[in-house]
C-alpha cells in the first residue's frame, strides 16, 4: 500500500511539473523574444501610429513571422471600418508590412493563430 501512495504522489507531481511547464514555457519564449528585440513596444507603437492618422492600438504582439523578428499592431481609426495591421521589425524599427484588414480577414487570422496555437501545444505534449 505504500508503494501505491508514493506512485500516486509521484505521478500527481509530474502531473503538476507537465501543466506548469506549458505556461511557463509559453511565458519563456516571450521572454526569449523580448531578449531579442533591440526595439521596445513603444518605440515599435510610436512608429505604427505614426503612419495612421488618429489611430488606436486594439491589440499587439511580439512575434517571428517569416523569420523575422516583429511587433505586429492592429490599429483601429474612428471613421474607417477595419484595422490597418502594421509590422514593425524589432530589430531595426523600420516597418516591414502595412495592410488594411477587414473585419472577414481578421477573424479568419485570429482563427488561424488558434488552430496554430493548439497544434504548438499538442506538439509539446
């Protein structure tokens, strides 16, 4: 009997260890990313709205897309329907892409970052 209670309280710490290490695992890699960056979010933002007048951030994220490293910002103008996404290399601060988006082709982006997200996670598993 006890080595069942030993093999019990092993396999619920290594369940614990398995969790914790998706989280923070995810939290490593955006600190990773974050280590990378010479350009802030601030910096990369201030360069974003600079190219869209009268612009507010609705969401931003630091990402590799295509091998380069990217502060990606959707910016939403009050009388203009749809977000323009600005890429901002954050490395060098310049801007790499510019492109309106429509509210079809943000949901089918947002879907598309889910969907990858789940596989990265199945995959660590």
């Amino acid at each position: 009997m006890k080595a069942f209670h030993q093999a019990l309280a092993s396999s619920v710490v290594l369940a614990s260890a398995f969790m914790m290490t998706d989280v923070s695992a995810a939290e490593e890699s955006q600190a990773a990313l974050q280590a990378q960056a010479k350009i802030s979010q601030a910096q990369a933002q201030a360069t974003a709205l600079a190219k869209v007048p009268h612009g507010e951030v609705k969401s931003s994220e630091l990402e590799k897309e295509h091998g380069r490293l990217i502060w990606s910002f959707d910016i939403a103008q009050p009388t203009v329907k749809g977000v323009t996404e600005i890429q901002v290399d954050a490395r060098t601060g310049k801007i790499v892409a510019m492109e309106k988006e429509n509210a079809a082709k943000e949901a089918k982006e947002l879907a598309a970052e889910k969907n990858e997200g789940a596989a990265e996670k199945s995959a660590s598993k």
